[in-house]
C-alpha cells in the first residue's frame, strides 16, 4: 500500500491514472489544498477506510501504529513511535 500526499491540482490526473490500472485507492483531505491518495491492493484500502476515518494528525497512537505498519516502515521505528505518543518508556 502506498501513500501520497499530493496537490489537490493533481486529484482528477491521479484517479484517472488508478482507475485505468484498476489499482484500488481511497481520497482523504490532508489541507484546504492537498490530498492524501491511499493505493493498493483491496484489502489494503479496505481496511484503511476503517482504520482512518478522520485526518491523519487526529488518529489514536495504536491507529498510526497500524498505519505504519501497513505502509511498510520499520516496525522497531513503529514501536519507539508509539511509545513516544503514548509517553512511555519501551
């Protein structure tokens, strides 16, 4: 799964491209002039229309773990992360 925060001048080029790939994605608004474009396989963008349901910078610590992992970054990265936006001690 991919994420890409864009300009929203580029919304209709980006769908029009996915949706002749048949790759599946889901559009949330990132700023009064971006976007953020989750692409993937369907499950991926399932979940993730789940999972995030709000803007980014709002999800809950455990939410952007998942996130994360889902993007493919580095899980230790993921953990010490996590452990900051809880304020604890891993």
């Amino acid at each position: 799964m991919v994420l890409y925060t864009v300009n929203r001048k580029y919304e209709s080029f980006a769908v029009a491209r996915l949706k002749s790939l048949h790759i599946d994605f889901l559009i949330q608004p990132a700023s009064d002039t971006s976007i953020n474009l989750f692409f993937g396989r369907p499950e991926c963008i399932q979940t993730i229309r789940f999972l995030v349901d709000r803007p980014l910078n709002r999800i809950s610590p455990e939410e952007d773990f998942i996130l994360g992992a889902m993007l493919g970054y580095d899980i230790c990265a993921q953990c010490e992360r996590y452990c900051k936006r809880k304020k604890t001690t891993c």
